[in-house]
C-alpha cells in the first residue's frame, strides 16, 4: 500500500467568518468588563488596580471590535 499516491495536498484550515466575529464580540464583552470593573476599583479609591483594569479593558474592548468589524468585511467579501 503506497499511501503517497492517494494523499491531498496539505490546505491550511481557517477559521469562518462567523466564528471570527463571534470572537470579537465575546473579546469586546471582556473588554467591557475589565471597565466596569476598573471603575469598581476607582470608586474604592485604589487607583492604581484601576488603571490597569482601565488598560486592559480598552484594549481587549478594541482589539475586539476590530476583530469582530474586519470578520464582517471579510464576509461580505467571500
């Protein structure tokens, strides 16, 4: 048995379009919760866990958007 004869060329798997977006939205979502919970923090008066609570809330909130808004055109396209 010679399996060379009868194997497919290697095609990378990606991931869809829906997938990608659902993605962005539940990345965003975190996002938005990392906010909310840096603003907990700040009206406790700890103003430094607030910053970074800030910081990653609005770059997890970002990236996701971006994810999930580039997944929307990628969709549109194919």
């Amino acid at each position: 048995m010679n399996s060379s004869k009868n194997s497919s060329p290697l095609r990378l798997s990606s991931v869809s379009s829906e997938a990608l977006i659902g993605i962005g939205i539940t990345i965003a979502a975190l996002g938005l919760l990392c906010l909310l919970l840096g603003l907990a923090e700040h009206l406790r008066s700890v103003p430094n866990v607030a910053a970074v609570w800030f910081a990653l809330g609005a770059v997890m909130a970002i990236v996701g958007g971006f994810l999930a808004g580039f997944a929307q055109i990628r969709k549109r396209r194919g």
